[in-house]
C-alpha cells in the first residue's frame, strides 16, 4: 500500500502559493472541501485562480476566500447567491469566466483523463463559443474546449482510507470525482478515515492513485442552502 | 388563462411512459407534482441524481441529498447517484427523452435566450447550454410576456443566446405553441383566452390554422 496519509489540513495544503490555479469540488454548499478552504483563509494566500461550480454563499464556502480577497479570477457554471461575489464582479475586481456546467465537468475529466480537449455542442452559437474553434460532425456544429491545467485540487469524500481510496455520499459526489487526478497534486479530506482493508473494494469511487494527500477534516457543518420539506398528511 | 400550476400541469401531459426527464428550475420543477397515472417516469437533476423524489419530511432534511435548484429532496426506489460528469453523458449523449425549462425569450427560428441581461448581474448559465445543445425534445415554461408586458416569442432573440435552434414547443400561461420553419404555431389557447388576446401578446410570426381548442389537463 502506498501510504497517501497525512496528519492534517496543514500539512495536506503545503506547497500551496500565491497566483496558483485551484479546483474546487461541491455543487452548491453540497460536498465542498470545508477544511481545505479555512485553512486557505487561514494561511492569507492570494491572487488565487479558482475552478468550482458555484462560489459559495457569502460567509461560507469559497465565499469566504471572497470576503479576503484572495481570489483573483472564477471560473464557474453558476454564482448567483453571493452579494460579494456580485460586488467584486461588478467592480471588476474579480474577474469571472463563465462556462456551462457540463463543459467545466468535462474540461475536469479531460484534464484527469490525459485529453487535451473535446468537442461539444455545448455554446455553439453564443458568446461562450466565440474566439474557440469548431467543427461540423454529421451536420451538427461542435466547439472545441481545452482541458483544465491546475496546481492542487481540493476533494471532499464522505469515507476514505490511507491508500487514497474514495467514496462519495449522495449529490455531494457532484465535481469531485472528475476533479480527482485533474491537477499536479490531488488532496482529499474525508469525513471518515476508515483502516486499510475496510473500504470493500467493489464499491470505491475513485481509486488512490488519484489521489496524493488524504485526511480526516476535523469539522463538517455541512450548511444546507436551501431548505426545502414537505408537511406531513 | 393560466396560472404557474396551470402550466405545470399541461406540461406533465408531455410526459409519456417510461421517459427519463429533466426539469429547469422555476415553474419546470412544479411538474413533478403531476404525472399523470399509470405511466413511469424518472426525473433527473444535473447536480447528479436520477430517480428524485419529493422534498424531505421535516427533520429528515439531508445535506448530502439535493436537486440543481440547491433545494433538499428524497429518492425514490430505484434511484441513483452520480458524478457531474457521468450526468452530462447522461444529457449530452442524449439519454434523456425530456427537457423542460425556463426562459426569458424565445425565438421563431428555435433560439432560446435565457442566462444574461447586458448590464445586469449574470448568475451564469448552469447546464442550460448543456441540455439546449443536445436535447432533442426541448420545452419551455414561461410567461407569455415580461413584466413589462412586452412579449417573450420574438422573430429573433435580443437577449444574450443560450442555444440555438433547438426549442421545439413552448407552453405559456396564454396558450401552446409548436415551433415550425414558418414560425409560432398556435395548438392550444389557455381556458379563457382569445386568439386576439395570443396575437397581441406574440412578437413573432404566429400561425393559425382552423380551429384552436382550448387546452384541457
């Protein structure tokens, strides 16, 4: 076994400096990587490129990377609950890119896959497509889109093991598995470490080889964004 | 005419046995609360589930466990889960049968504009692009008119494009329109409404043809 451990969200984030390209996981507040984000906050690192889907509410998630001003640049699907965000946007001192959501997940797996890009028909025909080359196949226009390049890719799971061994829970599985071997170095935090030979290997997600650091986040408030029941008869 | 769940419910007449289906969010997602007996259907959320359920009972709301709208759901038997990646294959490889969603204007020529006001704070696309690119049965669930009264079915979009060619049928609180090479073709007018009422409210080029029932559930 190749030990991937580390002791802690410390250790699991060195080597991180300012100006580098970062992807996130999460969809929404669902399956964001909580420790690694603090811990960025904590460490004042700045001039950050940032690839996620969302960018957070505005005091939690990467919101609260936005509140410090450490991001430079977004590069998201969606960003509509966050009056910060919103504030820097328009002042232009965020830039923002913007690309469709299946587009962002595949410019991941690309990049996790060793493609250096695809075609898709995703934006054909708008703004997004304009300046990128495209192509007809079989009478339909595609547009050709680049794999990511990124320094660290923070993971959040909900079990893992020493090894690098994933699982995910629910929808908070979203971005995580294709950002998973899409950057130079791949750190996952787990809401539970489990011991070697646990994890069922039928059932793991993502195996450890994509996957350099592994830890045990120490707190998950796991925020619900928008709460939603129904009564019941 | 008809209200929000009025066009919720003829959208679910859309629905047809064994169809895997995604819904917008807005009046798109109301769909779900009316599928018609005796047919089967799944819906799907792009954020990486197939088979959602109604909302959560309270108390048994799950962080872990929500639609593309951020909202808290449940599963049904038969459900699952999957990465961001996996559920555009789903969408893009055109798995799925039916798309529904929202719009600020569409076009007679199939182009839907329906992520960015010039000017205006853009929240993004999400996976509009995604569904309206590849889907081949695209619907969409919008007022007839904005707020302004100013209408939404237009000879050509003016809004920013989210994809284009690609709307086949759109359903209003005023009537049900099928998109032709010729233009708006009117099927169905809401309970109530005349076709001078549907003429006045549409921009675009509107195609009549004998007599127009009203639309039923």
């Amino acid at each position: 076994m190749i030990n991937k451990e580390v002791a802690n969200v410390q250790e699991a984030l060195k080597g991180v400096t300012d100006n580098m390209v970062l992807m996130f996981g999460g969809f929404g507040l669902s399956g964001i990587p909580e420790n690694a984000i603090a811990q960025l906050v904590k460490l004042g690192i700045r001039g950050l490129t940032c690839i996620s889907n969302n960018a957070g509410v505005d005091d939690f998630g990467l919101g609260l990377l936005l509140q410090k001003r450490q991001i430079k640049k977004m590069i998201s699907s969606y960003v509509g609950e966050n009056e910060e965000f919103e504030r820097q946007m328009l002042s232009g001192e965020l830039d923002v890119e913007l690309i469709p959501q299946g587009t962002l997940a595949e410019r991941c797996r690309a990049a996790q896959a060793g493609f250096p890009a695809f075609y898709t028909p995703a934006g054909y025909g708008t703004e997004v497509a304009e300046g990128k080359e495209t192509r007809e196949f079989n009478g339909k226009m595609y547009v050709l889109e680049h794999a990511f390049k990124a320094d660290f890719a923070f993971i959040k799971a909900w079990k893992g093991d020493a090894a690098g061994n994933l699982i995910f829970k629910g929808t908070a599985r979203n971005f995580n598995p294709v950002m998973c071997g899409a950057a130079k170095i791949t750190v996952a935090e787990v809401e539970e470490l489990v011991p070697l030979g646990t994890l069922d290997p039928n059932q793991i997600h993502i195996p450890g080889i994509f996957v350099q650091r592994i830890f045990q986040g120490k707190h998950y408030e796991k925020r619900i964004e928008q709460r939603t029941v129904r009564q019941k008869d | 005419m008809l209200d929000k769940i009025g066009i919720a419910k003829r959208l679910a007449k859309e629905l047809k046995d064994g169809y895997y289906v995604n819904l917008g969010i807005g009046i798109p997602t109301l769909v779900a609360n009316y599928v018609p007996e005796g047919i089967a259907v799944e819906f799907q959320s792009e954020n990486g589930v197939l088979g959602m359920g109604p909302f959560p009972f309270e108390g048994e709301e799950d962080a872990d466990v929500i639609n593309a709208g951020k909202q808290t759901i449940t599963t049904l038997p038969g459900a699952s889960f999957f990465d961001s990646a996996l559920s555009f294959s789903m969408i893009r490889g055109k798995h799925v049968d039916l798309t529904i969603l929202g719009a600020m204007e569409v076009a007679e020529n199939g182009d839907i504009a329906n992520w960015k006001i010039p000017g205006k704070m853009v929240k993004g696309m999400g996976g509009a692009m995604d569904l309206v690119a590849s889907a081949e049965n695209i619907i969409v669930a919008m007022m007839h008119t904005n707020k302004e009264g100013e209408s939404k079915l237009l000879k050509r979009c003016t809004l920013p494009l989210t994809g284009i060619g690609c709307i086949k049928k759109i359903v209003t609180n005023l009537a049900v329109l099928e998109i032709t090479e010729k233009g708006f073709k009117l099927l169905e007018r809401a309970p109530g409404v005349t076709i001078e009422e549907i003429k006045n409210a549409t921009e675009g080029t509107l195609i009549i043809e004998g007599l127009i029932p009203e639309i039923t559930f």
